[in-house]
C-alpha cells in the first residue's frame, strides 16, 4: 500500500500533464515529425541501396542518389533533433538538476528552455539568411534549387522555438510536457 503524503509528492514533483492548445498542437507536428523522420531513414536506406546495387551490380551508378540522400539526412537530422527538444530526447544534465531542490531546478529548466527557443530563432535566421544566398544555385543532378538544404534548418529552428515556448508555459504552470510518442 502506497503512503498518500508521498503520493501526493511524487504527483507535485511530476506535474500534471500539459493540456493547453500549444500543447495539443505541438503533439500533432512532433509525431507527424517523427513519422517522417523514420519515413525520411528509409527512403535514405533505399537510395543508398540503390546506389549500391546500380554501381556493383548493373555496374551504371546513378548519380542522382548521393545528392538527394544528403539533402534527406538534413530533412532527417534536424527534423527529428527538434522532436527530441520536445521530448526531451535531447543530451542533458539531468543527473545534475536532479539533486537540485525543485525551485532552483525549475529556474535552471527555465533558463534552458530559453536558451534553447534562442538558438532556434538563430538557426531560423542564419537558415533564411544562407539560403538566400543560394537561392538561384541548383543542386547538380537533381535540378533542385539549393535553398531546399536550408529548409529543414529553417523549419526545425521555428519548430524548436515552439516546442521550447511550450516547455516554459509549462514550466510556469507547473506542468509537464508528455511525449508525442505516449
């Protein structure tokens, strides 16, 4: 049998879940996000098999599929490197924060975030900045113009700003942001 004060506790460490309509949104692109990361590794397996299978078997390697891996792997990385910022799937220092007590760790989490939705804001401007830049540039083989490298870099910063501004509402809330993938 479970003791009610350190039930109550645990409930007071944990949170209650973030239901605000942030939230609810968020965890409609996060998942749609990582359903097309994982979508995004496959396609990326099966060119690189292509590739492969063209170049040793066929012995007629198409040159299109190294360009368009690469510009997959950065749709891949980075969409999913802002998912794990609302997941909290990111590196931390969670060992640390933890011997806290809550009000320093929640100031410190606060600070985080922040710093977090900052760097998102500068991977957005740096992005449309770049891919400016290359606008008028296409990718060789693929006839692509360049700037599509520079979406991704773009859409992850605004998704991380998202996802970071979430965090800290829930934060000041005193709530806790669930995962896409529960």
């Amino acid at each position: 049998m479970t003791d009610p004060h350190v039930a109550s506790h645990e409930q007071e460490v944990e949170g209650r879940p973030s239901t605000g309509l942030l939230s609810r949104i968020n965890a409609v692109v996060a998942r749609l996000g990582m359903y097309l990361s994982v979508t995004g590794l496959l396609v990326i397996v099966s060119i690189v098999f292509y590739q492969v299978f063209g170049r040793y078997i066929l012995n007629s390697s198409p040159t299109w599929t190294e360009n368009l891996a690469l510009v997959l792997i950065l749709y891949v990385t980075l969409i999913g490197a802002a998912v794990g910022v609302r997941d909290a799937g990111h590196i931390g220092m969670d060992s640390l924060l933890v011997m806290l007590p809550d009000r320093v760790r929640e100031k410190i989490e606060l600070v985080i975030h922040i710093l977090v939705a900052l760097f998102g804001v500068a991977m957005v401007y740096n992005g449309w900045i770049l891919g400016a830049s290359v606008g008028t540039v296409k990718i060789p083989n693929l006839g692509l113009p360049e700037v599509v490298r520079y979406v991704p870099l773009i859409a992850s910063g605004v998704l991380i700003v998202s996802f970071s501004i979430e965090h800290i509402i829930a934060l000041l809330r005193g709530e806790e942001v669930v995962p896409s993938w529960n």
